[in-house]
C-alpha cells in the first residue's frame, strides 16, 4: 500500500471538510527510475474531530488517500510516484523494495522495531539513529504521535488537561499533530515498509464516542489479506517470518472475533515456510 495526504487540514472553531472525490490517488511505479510500467489507483478518505463544546478546537484533514499496487514480485526495487496525472500533479520519484518471497532461506535484512515514538527531539535522535542502520522494513508497536497529549499544560507530556478546560467531557487531542508527524518520517516511510499497530495513545474519543479515527484513517493495513475484519489486527509474511499484530484496545476475550481469527491465523502457519513466528502488540504481556 502506497499512502499519501494532499491539500490542507484546517483546524479551528469552524471547519468545512474537503471533497476526497476533487482529486485522484494514482501511484505509478516500475522497476526502473524513470519508467513506470504499472498504474495503480486507489481511493481518498477525509476525516474530521469535532467537538460541540465552547472553546475546543475542531479538525479536519486533508485529502488522505490509499493505493494499493498489484503484482508486485518479492524482494524487487520499485520506483514510483504518486498523485493526480489529469492535473497534472504527481510526487518526486520515490523507491521501495518487497520484502523477501516467504522461505526458510529468505528474510528481510535488518528489521526495526520502535514504539511510543512521539514527536520530539528524542524522537529525531530514534529516527535518525534507524536511518543510519538501513532498515528493510520497519514495525511499529503503537503509540505513534501523543497527539492526545499534545495541548496539556503539564511540564513535559505530564497530563493536565482538565487545568486547560475543567468543564470538559472528553479530552481534546491536536489533530495537526498528526500532520506533523507524517511529514517527519516521510523520508523514512516513503522508502522503507512500515507495518503499524494501535497502541493507547491513539484511542484518541471525541464526542459521540468515537476512538481510533486517526488511526483507522491514516494506515492501509493487509487485515483482509490476512483473514482479518479488522484492522485492529492483523497478520502478514515477511521472507522466513510470519507476524501477527495484535490489538490490545479491543475484544480479546475467548468469545471475540480477534481471538477467532487469531486461533485459524496460527493454524494456517507452515513452519516449513515460515520458521520465525514474531507476534506485537502495543502494552506488556503480562502487567
């Protein structure tokens, strides 16, 4: 999947959502710089944080869109760009290698693992420390942005939003945080698979009780690849290894659908294909 966000998101008391269908999501890539044999297409999604209460801040984003590209071979070089071609309005050429075909004998060179990452000059220093070491793919273990913490008027992350607006009902979370945050792991993501999970920091509510909006928007995950009706979690090959990204922040009791899919994802693990058996999720296992 080839994700990307066009247009400006708007932040303030009074905002007007876009319209996703005003432009195309196009990705063209090949397998040389410069020459495109393939064209995906995809679709767009805006998504707005609003909240009915005097003085919060409402939001709503860009254009973000998703494009997923087909026939892809394993552990290949692609090039690709990605836009509208009918404006014309196309990215810099990026690349992207494919992980390696599933077998006992392939894996991804260097794989990393980070988590609670945040926006931060601790945050340049993990990112740029990552860059240095030439990762294949990168797995992201939650806890993404903190925007949910971003308008706090604690001292350094530490939670004092009922100081800030006492009659609140919910907690406001900074949305453009978000759009930060894309625009600094572009270099990164742009040219390295990233897989993500949802960790507490995203449950971000907002009036209506509705959670995880950023998250369900912004990431294209392979849930229905992998059997999954959600992308809560999900699972997917990477070379000799099989991961299976667990989500913490919803059902996963005997009786849920997660448990139920996570019971035929193992079982339909060949060893013999996939020695290596990774499982995330965001908090501790045991606590």
């Amino acid at each position: 999947w080839i994700s990307w966000v066009t247009g400006d998101a708007q932040n303030g008391l009074n905002v007007t959502p876009v319209d996703p269908a005003s432009i195309g999501s196009e990705v063209w890539y090949g397998k040389e710089s410069g020459k495109y044999t393939s064209v995906g297409k995809g679709d767009s999604v805006v998504y707005s944080q609003l909240y009915p209460f005097e003085g919060l801040w409402n939001y709503t984003s860009g254009i973000i869109h998703h494009v997923k590209l087909e026939g892809l071979e394993p552990g290949t070089r692609y090039y690709y760009k990605c836009g509208d071609s009918s404006i014309p309005a196309m990215s810099q050429e990026r690349f992207f290698e494919t992980f390696p075909k599933p077998s006992p004998n392939n894996y991804p060179a260097r794989i990393a693992v980070v988590g609670d990452l945040g926006l931060t000059r601790n945050s340049t220093s993990t990112i740029d420390h990552l860059i240095h070491n030439d990762p294949s793919m990168i797995l992201m273990v939650g806890d993404l942005t903190y925007a949910n913490q971003y308008l706090t008027t604690g001292g350094k992350g530490v939670s004092c939003y009922s100081c800030a607006f006492p009659d609140a009902p919910i907690r406001e979370t900074y949305q453009p945080r978000w759009d930060g945050w894309g625009r600094f792991m572009e270099p990164l993501t742009s040219e390295v698979p990233m897989m993500v999970i949802e960790g507490n920091h995203e449950i971000e509510p907002q009036a209506g009780g509705i959670t995880f909006k950023s998250y369900l928007t912004r990431f294209a995950v392979p849930a229905e690849e992998s059997g999954s009706k959600s992308n809560f979690y999900y699972s997917f090959d990477a070379g000799g290894i099989h991961f299976i990204m667990l989500g913490a922040y919803v059902d996963y009791n005997s009786s849920g659908a997660q448990f139920s899919w996570l019971k035929q994802d193992l079982q339909n693990i060949d060893r013999s294909v996939t020695p290596w058996l990774v499982a995330a999720m965001h908090p501790p296992w045991y606590s």
